[in-house]
C-alpha cells in the first residue's frame, strides 16, 4: 500500500545567491501552493560572503514555512543539503539550487511522481542551457558514476530531485565526510525514476563549480562510494607483469633463434624483469589499499558540518551552533 505524502520539506542550498533570493522565494511559494499538501522551506547557507544569509534569515522569521539554517563556513553542496536534511520533517523531501536553472515550478511534477509510490525521484535536464564544457564534465560524471555504482541514471548532477523520508533518515545515518548525495540515496531506495524537467539559463552570477571543483567532485564520487579505484590499481599492476613476463618470453625465444647479439646482450632482458617487479608493486599496492580503504570507510567520523544557527517563526528562541555527526 502507498504511504500518500501529508507533508513536503524543500531543502535549498545557499551560496552567494543574494541577487535571486526574492524571486526565487517568490516562485518556490507559488510552485507549492499549487499542490494542496503543508510544505515548508529550509535555506542552507554554505557560508555566503554576500547578503544571502541576512536575507533568508529575514524570510525566516517573518514565515512559519520557512526555515534558515546558517553554516559558520562554506562546507560544499552536498553537506549543505544533508544539514537541511537534518531539518527536513516532510514526508518527502525536495532538494533544488537556488540558482533558478532548476525552474521551482517543476516540483508539483515530482511530488505527483512520489506520490505513485516511489522513494527516490531523479530528474534529467531537458536542452541543457550551460556550456560545452559543462555539459561534457557533467556527461564524464554520469558516466563514471554509472560504471562505478551499477545504478544506470543518467543526470547525477542535477539537485531537482525528491527523497521519501526513509531515505533521508537513511542517509543521516551514514557517518561518511564525503557524501554523493544521489548515489547514496539510490543505494537505499527500493523504487527509483527519473523524469525530464526543464532547464534554464543562469541570468545572475556564475556557476559555483570550478575546474578544480569539478576534479574534486570526481574523486569525491570515486573514494567515496566505490573502491573501484584501488582495485584498478590491482589490475593495471597484474597487465604490467603480464607483459612483462610475456616479454621475456619473446625476449629469451629471440635470443635462441638470433643469438645473444640481437638482444643487447641481456639489457631488454632486463627491462623485462623490470616490468615483472613494476607489476608485482603495483599488485601489492594495489592489495594494500584496498585493506587501507576499508579501514579508512569504517574509523572516519568526523562532523560533517557546523550549524551556527537556526531561524525560523516558529521556533522560541534561536538555536545556536551545533555539531553534526550523523
């Protein structure tokens, strides 16, 4: 029997976002009005060096369906969300950018798609409106993502996307710092799907991901959710010693047919032996850490994020700053 959704939390990272705030607000109400179920709204500010935290704080206390929670310093998108999570009481919870690329008006489409029963909701951007070299980083992403996991989405990048509140729960519970929230999601969800949703063009600021951001992200999605990486290191050592030993094999069968000369005298014999060894290393390395990797996903620990606060109407006082370990 499907659990009909009584409430939805919209969660909203924040980060030098002051020039779209009101609009965005603006929309994201509209947007809700329109599905006839209590909502609410939780801005995360990841430590904005403009207006953005004052703003939404002033949104906050002046709604009881708003929410701010304030970071005491930039801790990246995902642990923004995952702070808001820690906020969400929705039956199902809604992430977005604050960017407006992610029209607010698609969510009535993912809450009547949640609502068919599923526990995860992913979104494909429809006529992407970013660069080449986005849209390429993204595609490398998706790809590496799919490989690695074995879940077969096709848009990871996009925050449009909706989470029942098992799931949510579910995720609050894992202790990992770096945390791919899609995949994690996907990884303790039963029913998952994906819909086009409409895309547009950035009209303020620029995007917050870097080249470098983007590398990061990378490697975050491979150490984080998967130990393809070190088994790669395994297998890239066991082709070395391969071909090595199929070298010398040659190496020694030349030597008998054309004689000593031919073979430099035992110097490509020794590159042989050379790339023995080089892939014994690399297996062992390749071994080592993988036992190394399995040690560091089960002692890591530390806090996620610091909450420098919490605003809202409907609180009785302000709460103050606060660790998060879940």
């Amino acid at each position: 029997m499907i659990n009909q959704l009584k409430s939805v939390s919209v969660v909203v990272p924040v980060f030098n976002e002051s020039e779209v705030l009101s609009t965005l607000v603006e929309r994201l109400q509209n947007s809700l009005q329109t599905i006839s179920i209590p909502y609410e709204l939780i801005f995360v500010d990841d430590g904005s060096s403009d207006e953005s935290a004052k703003i939404i704080s002033e949104y906050a206390r002046n709604s009881s369906q708003i929410r701010a929670v304030i970071l005491n310093r930039n801790y990246g998108q995902h642990s923004a969300i995952m702070a808001g999570f820690a906020e969400a009481k929705g039956d199902l919870v809604i992430t977005i950018d604050a960017d407006l690329q992610n029209p607010p008006e698609e969510i009535p489409r993912l809450v009547d798609k949640a609502q068919e029963g599923f526990d995860v909701v992913g979104t494909v951007r429809r006529d992407r409106k970013d660069s080449w070299f986005r849209r390429q980083a993204s595609a490398l992403v998706n790809y590496t993502a799919r490989k690695a996991t074995g879940i077969k989405m096709h848009d990871y990048g996009c925050m449009l996307r909706a989470y029942r509140h098992h799931i949510v729960e579910a995720m609050l519970q894992c202790s990992e710092h770096s945390t791919f929230i899609p995949i994690l999601a996907n990884s303790f969800a039963r029913k998952v799907v994906e819909i086009e949703v409409d895309h547009a063009a950035r009209e303020v600021g620029e995007s917050k991901y870097s080249i470098w951001k983007l590398i990061n992200l990378q490697f975050d999605l491979l150490t984080s959710m998967t130990a393809l990486p070190l088994r790669l290191l395994s297998v890239v050592g066991v082709l070395m010693a391969a071909t090595g030993f199929l070298f010398g094999l040659l190496l020694l069968t030349l030597r008998i047919v054309l004689g000593a000369t031919w073979a430099g005298n035992g110097v490509f014999t020794l590159f042989a032996l050379l790339f023995v060894f080089v892939g014994a290393q690399f297996v062992g390395m390749g071994l080592l850490g993988e036992y190394l990797g399995r040690i560091y996903n089960d002692v890591r620990n530390r806090p996620k994020f610091f909450v420098e606060k919490i605003v809202g109407k409907g609180l009785a006082v302000e709460k103050d700053i606060r660790i998060i370990n879940q």
